[in-house]
C-alpha cells in the first residue's frame, strides 16, 4: 500500500543524472527490499498561548483501492538532508506553505517508531518497507491547506484525537504513535 504520492521532481526511471537525494521508483523499490529507510512523522496540534495543546491536525486520505483513512504528516529523510529540513519539507508539503510550522529548537523525537512489512514485529506496520521513524509533535500557526495525497486536515481536541473511533481510522499503528504524541506533550487522559 502506497502512503505517499512521489513528490513532482522526483525522477521515475533511472539516470546518469537524477535530482539529488531522489530514487527513481524503481530503484526504490530495490532499496526497500535490503535497508530500512529513515522517515520523519509530524503530529500538527495548536497550542493556546502558555503552550498548552489546544487542537490536534489529523490528515485525511484517499487509499489506492479507495478506502479513506487518517494519517498524520510523514515522509522520507533525503541523502544530506538534516532532520529539520526533512521535517519542514513534509510539514509544508502536506500541510501547504501557509502552514507556519514552529520547529522544535531540538531535534529529539518524542518517538522512534519502527514500521515493519510483517504485522506483529512491532505497533507499527508498512506493506512496502522496513522503516524507522522519528516523531515529533510541531505547533502549527497558520492556515493549513492540505496538498499532495492529503484530502483535508482535521482538527480535533486531545481527548477527540485520542478516541478509539479515530485511532481505528488511523493506518499502520498510527493511532497508537497520536496516542503516543498526547502523552509527551500531557495531554492523555
């Protein structure tokens, strides 16, 4: 199951001369069959202004047989790319540029979550790779204008986000690592 859609400027076939950091698919492919990859995971929330998480964003998307599910900002981390770069670029890729993302000032996750291609290894699961993500929860200030396979945003309070009804919508154990995201910042009941 695909969860993203390949960004505009990433080549598809292989070449003498491909974007820098990018793969084709293909070559891809073949990557995710022998490496795990290195992925950044967001949970956009609004804070009030002591802090607080007010609001969390959970995204909305279509899956290619057309089941809709939630998921939250995520993607791969570029060859040379910084963690906060990676970060933004997903952030404002999947949340549109208007999104005001306000980075944590260090780059620790509150989560390392590791995504496996066979259930029961771990919470988290990925048809396609093996996977370990780092997650961060980033306050959001803007207008979020979701863009690329991102149908809407929803924005939810903590107790809402934590609910069973959400995290049985969420794909691949995510409802566990949102869980996990209200914990860090106290916000689990």
């Amino acid at each position: 199951m695909s969860v993203r859609t390949p960004d505009p400027d990433q080549p598809q076939e292989p070449s003498s001369n491909p974007t820098p950091g990018w793969l084709s698919d293909i070559e891809l492919a073949e990557v995710r069959q022998r490496l795990p990859l290195l992925y950044v995971e967001a949970v956009p929330v609004r804070v009030d202004g002591l802090g607080i998480v007010t609001e969390v964003g959970v995204l909305l998307r279509a899956t290619p047989t057309g089941q809709m599910t939630r998921t939250l900002v995520s993607g791969r981390v570029m060859y040379g790319e910084t963690l906060r770069d990676a970060l933004f670029r997903h952030l404002e890729k999947d949340l549109g540029p208007m999104a005001f993302p306000l980075l944590p000032a260090s780059p620790t996750p509150f989560h390392v979550a590791e995504y496996f291609p066979m259930p029961g290894i771990s919470a988290y699961t990925d048809d396609r790779q093996h996977a370990v993500s780092l997650a961060y929860v980033v306050p959001v200030t803007g207008t979020c204008d979701p863009r690329q396979d991102a149908l809407e945003i929803t924005w939810m309070t903590p107790e809402e986000a934590q609910s069973d009804a959400v995290s049985d919508e969420m794909e691949g154990g995510r409802g566990t690592l949102l869980r996990l995201a209200l914990a860090s910042v106290g916000r689990l009941r």
